[in-house]
C-alpha cells in the first residue's frame, strides 16, 4: 500500500485494499492477532497488520481453492487446472 503511494500511484489504490485470500486461519489472526509463545517472532508485523485492519484500510475477501489463480504459483497442478488458472490469470501459451 505504501510502496504505491511512494511511487506516486496511490490514487489507484483501492479503499479499502482488497486481499483474497484461502486461508481462514490467516484471515483470523490479521484480524485478532495472536498471543503465546510461537508468535513472538511475528509480533511486529502482526500488530501492523492488525492496525491496518481495524483501521479498515486493508479487507479480506476469501476465495476458495478453485478459484484461486495464486495456487499456479504455489502448488502443483494437473495440465487442465494449469490451463484454467492461465486463463485466469489472462496469460496466453506461446509454446
């Protein structure tokens, strides 16, 4: 969000940031955040990401697994799920 507004194109930064997301467990600690001894290491950003969220500059927006164009970067696919998430993405095959 900042990076856009440093580089002068905060203007077509939507209000509030939309991120979609499939993972609910992530969703609820922005939302909450954490306590305990496993979250230490990410307290700092956590609180960040918190504040951005109650501020309701930064929502959520939860996507399943099928519709979800990020798995082709992330997870290994069949040829006909690689082929739906290129689509999606609006990438055409060169090859």
């Amino acid at each position: 969000m900042m990076l856009l507004t440093e580089l002068g194109q905060g203007s077509i930064m939507p209000k509030p940031f939309l991120i979609y997301c499939n993972n609910l467990g992530a969703q609820c600690v922005a939302k909450t955040g954490l306590d305990g001894e496993r979250s230490k290491h990410i307290d700092l950003r956590l609180s960040f990401l918190k504040d951005v969220v109650e501020q309701r500059k930064l929502t959520f927006n939860c996507v399943t697994s099928n519709e979800n164009p990020a798995d082709i970067f992330t997870k290994p696919l069949s040829a006909i799920k690689t082929t739906q998430l290129v689509k999606m993405l609006g990438l055409k095959n060169y090859g």
